[in-house]
C-alpha cells in the first residue's frame, strides 16, 4: 500500500499575503513530498495559488477592524480539513491563523502544529499598559492551548517570542527564529546607486498607520524647509479592512506635499529600488520581519527605520542604515541629512550582504521543511 504524502495545512487570514510572503515555501513543500492546502479568504491572489497546484478553500473567518468575524466556524473548517488529510501538519499564520488552530483544538482537532509569529500587529503599536496587558494575556491563552510537544514556534525577530512568554518552548528547542518570510536573492540582485543629486527614499507598506508613513511625509518635510533635496515615494494600497488604515483622500494629501508621490501598489519592487537611494520604514511597531526591508536590503539600499522589533532586527545601525526612536520624526529628519551625505553605495553593501548571510529565501525555506520533517518523525501522541 502506497503511504500517503503528508498535507501541510496552512491557516492564513489572506490570499495576498500568502502569496507575497510563504507561497515559495510551500511550492517547495510540494517539491520535497508534501500536498498543500490553504485556509483562507479568497479574493484575486488565490487564482496564484491554484496554479501553483496549491488548494485553496475559501475561509468562513474575515480580517476586519480589531477583531476578525467566522472564527468558529473557520475552526471547524480545519477541523475537517484535518480530517480529512492524514498525516496532517497544521501551519497556522499569525495571529489570525493560530486563533483558528487554537479553537479547532478547543473543539477536539489533534495535530502537530506550527505557528509562524508573522508580527503582533495592532496590540504592539504602542507602549501603554493596556496593550502590553493585551499582549500577555495573547500570549497566555495561545500558549495554554497550542504550546506542546508537537508544536514548533517560528518567530521572525528575537522579542516576539518572549513577548508571547514563550519560555518552555525556547528551552526545549520548539522556537525557532527564522530570517523573516526569507527574498529571492536572484529576483532582487544588488544594483548600483541612481546617478543624480538629492536623495531619493522608498516606502513600500501597506498604507496603515502602523507603517509610519505620515511620520516619514513630515521628515521629508523638514528636510526640504532647510533646504534638502530630499524625496519620497510611497508604494502600497490602501487596506480597508485595518482599523489603522489611510482613506484614499489622506494618501492624496500625502502626495500633494512637496517632494512626495504616492504610486498606489507596483508590481516591479525591484525596478522601484533601482531607481531609489535608500528604504524608510518608520514603524509605529507590530512587526515580524518587514518583507519590504530585506528586499531593499537585497537590492544594496542601505535604510532609515524605527527601533521596534523587526525592524531594528534587520538594521545595523551606522552600517547598513540608521535605527531612530518610533514616532520622533526630528530624529527622522536628521538620520535622513545624514544618509544624504553617507556612503550610500557602502551602506547598501553592507546591507546586502546582511541579508545573504541571515534571510535568503532558500535557507529560510529550507529551515521550514525541517521542521515539518520534524514533527512527521515525531513518534505519534
């Protein structure tokens, strides 16, 4: 009897953002012996998906304002899903995904799991008691549900995982901290320095607050009243369903500032960066490992970003750009005059060669599929 290949079940909130970040991982998966299914709100990106021979099943579960609607009913999706597909690994996404997997065991679903801490979004954009309140008792009740022998952490920068308490699983070996969701190194090669005075910086993010963008439209400002040439190009779409999202009339007021552009979201990622002197991604915080950042690293731009988790994770500061303090945009300003006057070209050299050594997409790939591996090698129960 022919043994059946095992089923990643990947739990993701949407299409997109499986396809951006983790959808190399699981054509790998498949290519290394596994099936994969997604759980996820379906929209166009899923269409991506399905060629990649990847099934996809639209989810009861919907990502809006603070609280997501369908969480119950999506957990018993996966339930069935597990079901249905033996071996089974459930890979839950964030905080949306490990929800599901949380109340798909709470209605007896047995699995080996893991859980990828894509960031802590919303509950981490601040300091005030009550969000670090909020971000404990998250990580009490996750870790009271999920966290055991058959579960695997993946964590993208080294405080989330502590943030989340998750001690036991660190000193038995179940936390492990990946370079982020890993860049295609051959799709975003190093590339020269634009010829041209001034400096021109990039923001490529969503278009939600916790992305800084109005923090990095006011820099630049500064900048030019004393006479900086200094601009800025915002890349992103707006999200309607985040309870921090720009409205398409503030993005515009945004680009109506001398200086700034907002190009809506681009395909070309790499052309943009190419045609840029640096990254700026002033985060207000709940971040995993900005995606947007290592390609920048990747393309040899040195970066301007906030110090939270994350970003300061993939920023030497001095060395492959400057780490400023969140929401302080005079700091900003004045990391932005000293990269004019930097060595960028080192910078970006220095920053590329960071992310070959940590965030390549194949290593990181690489490390999942152990993981899965892993956990299939586990002795049952």
């Amino acid at each position: 009897m022919t043994q059946a290949r095992p089923t990643i079940i990947c739990v993701i909130n949407e299409d997109w953002f499986f396809v951006s970040h983790f959808l190399p991982w699981a054509i790998r998966a498949k290519r290394e012996g596994f099936d994969v299914v997604v759980l996820t709100r379906m929209a166009e990106a899923a269409r991506r998906i399905a060629e990649a021979g990847i099934a996809v099943v639209p989810a009861s579960a919907a990502r809006r304002g603070v609280v997501p609607t369908g969480l119950l009913a999506a957990a018993g999706q996966l339930k069935a899903l597990v079901k249905a597909h033996q071996p089974a690994i459930v890979h839950a996404f964030g905080i949306h995904g490990m929800s599901i997997a949380a109340l798909a065991r709470l209605r007896g679903a047995s699995f080996p799991l893991v859980c990828s801490i894509t960031g802590l979004g919303y509950l981490a954009t601040g300091r005030s008691f009550v969000r670090r309140a909020l971000v404990r008792a998250l990580g009490f009740g996750l870790r009271l549900v999920l966290d055991r022998a058959g579960t695997v952490w993946l964590a993208e920068n080294d405080a989330d995982g502590a943030r989340l308490g998750l001690v036991a699983a660190a000193s038995q070996g179940r936390h492990v901290q990946l370079g982020g969701a890993g860049v295609d190194l051959v799709d975003f090669p190093a590339q020269p320095m634009p010829a041209g005075p001034g400096l021109k910086l990039l923001l490529v993010a969503r278009m939600v607050r916790s992305k800084g963008i109005d923090l990095a439209v006011a820099a630049v400002r500064q900048g030019r009243s004393v006479g900086g040439d200094v601009s800025l190009t915002l890349v992103g779409a707006p999200d309607g369903d985040n309870p921090g999202a720009y409205s398409r009339a503030e993005l515009e007021t945004f680009a109506a500032e001398p200086g700034v552009c907002w190009l809506g979201a681009q395909g070309d990622i790499a052309a943009l960066h190419a045609a840029h002197h640096a990254f700026i991604l002033p985060s207000r915080g709940g971040e995993g490992l900005p995606k947007a950042l290592l390609e920048a690293s990747a393309s040899a731009r040195p970066s301007i970003v906030s110090d939270v988790p994350g970003c300061r994770d993939a920023v030497v500061d001095g060395e492959t750009g400057f780490i400023v303090p969140a929401g302080d945009v005079a700091a900003l300003a004045e990391a932005i005059a000293k990269l004019a006057h930097a060595d960028r070209a080192a910078m970006g050299a220095a920053a590329r060669l960071l992310v070959e050594a940590g965030s390549d997409l194949e290593a990181v790939s690489a490390s999942v599929i152990a993981v899965y591996r892993r956990l299939l090698a586990r002795p049952k129960g």
